[in-house]
C-alpha cells in the first residue's frame, strides 16, 4: 500500500501573507494554518517525491486584538501553486530515515482596504524559498513520526510600501514535530498531530522582528481500500496558530507607527477533505476545504486545496 505524503517543513510559506492586521501587530506567517491535516504525521516512504500544492483563499473579514471585526472595506484574494522536491534516504540516524527537501512557492494576490485607499495586486511569482536540510522520519506498524527543521528565505520580493509583497522580508526558521497513530493493524483509522515552531528574524525596513509562532495542526481520517489499484481516506481536520512571543521593534519609523508589541496574533482552523491514491502510478490526489475562526489581530477566511503527488 502506497503511504500518504504531508508536509513536514513549512509547506506553503508565504502562502497567506496578509495586510496590515489593524497595527495591532506584525501582518503575516511564514505559515499558514490548514495546509495539512489527516495523517499530517505520516512522512513519505524511502525515495523520491514531487509535490504540487494549489491554493485557493479568500477573506473578507479582519479583526483586531480583541477578536472584533473591523469595518473597513478589507479584501484578499490568493493563489498558489507550490513546488515541493522530496528526497528520502535509506541513511539512518536515531533508527529514523534521514530526508531532505525544497518548496518553491509562485504566489498570485490581490488586496484591498477600502478606508485606507489600499487597491494593490501582486502576478505571479516566486516567494520565499523553504530549505528542509534535516528531516528524521520513523516508521512502525501502528504510528509515524517526524521531526525536522527548516530554513524559509527572504527569496520573495518584498517592499514595505507595498501591502500586496509577495515576499515577507525576513528569515525564518522552523521546527517541525509530530506523528500519526493508526487505531488498528491494517493502519485503517488513524489520528495525527503536528506541531511547527517558528522563529523569525527582522524584517526589511521595518526594522520588526516578528513574534515566536506556535502551529498545530490535527486530523481524523479513515483509508478505505476500494479495490487493488484504488484507495480513498476522507477525513476531517482542526488547526490552530499562536504568537507566542512580543513582537520586537528596533526604534521608530512609519512602518511600526501605532504597532503594540503585546499583541499577539492568533487564528483556528476547521476542514474536510478527500484523498485518493491510484497505487499501481504511486499517485494520488487530496481536496481539501478549510474554514477560519477565533481570529485576533488576523483575518478569517475561507481556502481550498488541491493536491497532486507522484511517487518515484
């Protein structure tokens, strides 16, 4: 039976870099909540893997640090199409297999606020760039695991004056740990946590080094084979991202005017998805739609993802 392939570095960085979020503090992640979810602890098998994530998102609604909505016209519309080259070793350390890998990102947005004139729009282009050097993946009968790190450069083209910059303007790094446990023997039911901690650099201009940020991201699916060429695994996920940290700002400028470093960003996720594997092409293809709630100091919106993975 094929294994499932999810994300275990920063798997659509730059995907939802968001408008200013009221100056309630710093805009954006690195990461964005709802990219995996069932199985998200299960990393791929020994070999080689390509991945293409496409991205849709939508958001019309901004709150502030208080979790309020604020009326002010705010629109986002993003696109992403995201390249992921996966290389896992036979080589073992800790009795996991050694991997690596690289995203890169082409990213599409288009924003507006309407009480602050904001009308910009970015094509399509290369964002920040996601290194993956050290990835440990564990395989038994009845659980996964995964830890990893990874390195997100300021590759993207980043403007401060420009709320529609595809880049973030910061270095990020990234620990990811996690796991699957599959609730029987023929890894039928299973039930999966992954866990990402970010630490950012300061970003261009601004002279702000965004908060730490604290992402999990969970999933109950069930894997149904349909017969022998086919299975299926529909199941549902939650999510959820913190600032975990002040923002830090190194002097005065217009670009932090009004910017509380104690306010920290937060923002949950709901979805459902489908996943189909076509085993005799080790391919399969995953739709998944995700819902945000709770946000402060971020924006609520709606996403879906279509995912397609090949095997070598």
């Amino acid at each position: 039976m094929m294994k499932t392939i999810s994300v275990s570095a920063v798997a659509l960085a730059t995907l939802f870099a968001l408008a200013p979020t009221a100056q309630a503090s710093t805009s954006g992640s690195h990461y964005s909540i709802a990219t995996e979810g069932v199985e998200a602890g299960t990393p791929p098998p020994p070999g080689y893997h390509y991945r293409m994530y496409n991205s849709f998102y939508s958001a019309d609604t901004l709150n502030d640090a208080n979790g309020d909505e604020i009326d002010n016209g705010f629109d986002i519309d993003v696109y992403a199409q995201v390249h992921r080259f996966i290389h896992v070793t036979d080589k073992k350390i800790f009795g996991a297999n050694y991997a690596y890998n690289v995203l890169i990102p082409m990213v599409d947005k288009d924003m507006s606020i309407d009480a602050a004139g904001i009308d910009a729009s970015e094509s399509f282009q290369v964002g920040d760039i996601i290194l993956e050097p050290l990835a440990l993946f564990w395989y038994t009968p009845r659980w996964d695991a995964i830890l990893a790190v990874a390195a997100i450069l300021p590759t993207g083209d980043y403007d401060a004056d420009n709320p529609a910059a595809i880049g973030m303007g910061y270095w990020s790094a990234m620990v990811t740990a996690g796991g699957t446990y599959f609730l029987d023997d023929q890894r039928g039911w299973s039930v999966s946590v992954l866990t990402r901690t970010l630490y950012n650099g300061e970003q261009d201009d601004t002279n702000i080094t965004p908060g730490m940020e604290f992402v999990v991201e969970a999933g109950i699916g069930k894997n149904i084979v349909v017969n022998d060429k086919w299975m299926v695994r529909p199941g549902v996920s939650l999510a959820a991202s913190w600032q975990i940290s002040d923002d830090d700002i190194d002097g005065d400028n217009p670009f932090n005017a009004g910017i509380d470093e104690d306010d920290h960003k937060q923002v949950y996720g709901f979805g459902v998805e489908m996943n189909a594997m076509y085993m005799p092409w080790l391919l399969q293809a995953n739709i998944r739609y995700g819902s945000d709630f709770g946000a402060e100091s971020n924006a609520e919106g709606d996403c879906i993802n279509l995912t397609f993975t090949k095997s070598f």
